[in-house]
C-alpha cells in the first residue's frame, strides 16, 4: 500500500474533550489499515469503571497517572490511537507517542468543544475542581500545540473530512 504506512506505523490522536478523537480515529484507522485503539476504554477497562467515576471517587490526578501507566504499556505498532485529553500534562507519554509516530492534535474552538461535552456530562475530564471548561482549554492548548507534529481544523466537517484533512496532512 502506498502511502502513509511505508513511512509510519503509528498516529496519535491529541486533542480536547469533544473534538472527535476516538470517532475519526476509527475512520482514519480504515483508511491507513491500521488498528483502532481509544486509550479512554483502555484505563476504564484496567480500573474496571468510567472515568468519571475514577474523579468523583479518587480525583483528576488519579486518573492522570492511571492514564500515563496505561499509555506507557499499551502497544501502539500499527494503531491510530485516541488518547485522552490530559495526556499532553505527561512528558513520558508524550515521548513515547511522539516515538511510534506523527501525533496530530485535532483543534477546534471553545464554543465547539463546549457544545459536543455538553450533549455528554459524564465524560470524567481530569481538571482540578473549579476550573471552568474554558480555563482547561486555556491552559491545554498550549501544550497540544508544543506536541503536535500536524495540526488539524477539527472544528467544521463531519468526522470523514476530518479523517481526509489527516491523511492530506501526513502527506506532506
């Protein structure tokens, strides 16, 4: 196959809350021939609970270091994998992704994001208590920025145009 696979085995999605990793991680893994892997259901499925359950009972930096074991040990050869969106606080994990392959931080606006986490309140987002939504997108996107390889408008289109605008941005 021509392409993106004879120069990487590995994409990483990176990105806020809301901004559709894990539904264009699985377009673009059917794209690339690659498998799927949502880091999210690998933590819930170690701890045996969703993610909000593991902040309302153990806190946001519970979560931060179960989601660094896990995105230490879980294989990424030949997966696009969509992480969570605090994996950006973890230089290990950061080294680790950036190691397999490009890492594409999926942006989008405030307003965007705040409207698709609303439709789902239980998402189990790793802030400290009393950060606003716009306070963590404040102080994330920085670091998304600092460890994107590719960068990609997330914010208009369905999750297939997404899906194109990472595969014409692995091209270059």
């Amino acid at each position: 196959m021509n392409g993106p696979l004879t120069t990487f085995r590995t994409v990483s999605l990176i990105g806020m809350p809301g901004v559709g990793k894990s539904t264009v991680g699985v377009i673009l893994a059917k794209r690339l021939g690659l498998e799927f892997s949502d880091t999210d259901i690998a933590i819930q499925t170690r701890e045996g609970r969703t993610l909000q359950q593991i902040v309302d009972s153990d806190g946001h930096l519970y979560l931060r270091d179960v989601e660094e074991r896990v995105l230490l040990d879980v294989p990424l050869a030949g997966n696009v994998a969509a992480t969570g969106g605090s994996v950006i606080y973890s230089p290990r994990i950061m080294a680790r992704l950036a190691g397999a392959g490009p890492v594409v931080y999926l942006r989008a606006d405030v307003a965007t994001l705040k409207e698709r986490v609303a439709a789902n309140p239980e998402r189990g987002i790793a802030s400290g208590p009393g950060h606003s939504f716009e306070d963590i997108f404040n102080e994330r996107t920085p670091l998304y920025e600092r460890y994107a390889t590719h960068v990609v408008d997330a914010s208009s289109g369905n999750a297939d145009a997404v899906a194109s605008l990472i595969v014409q941005a692995l091209h270059l």
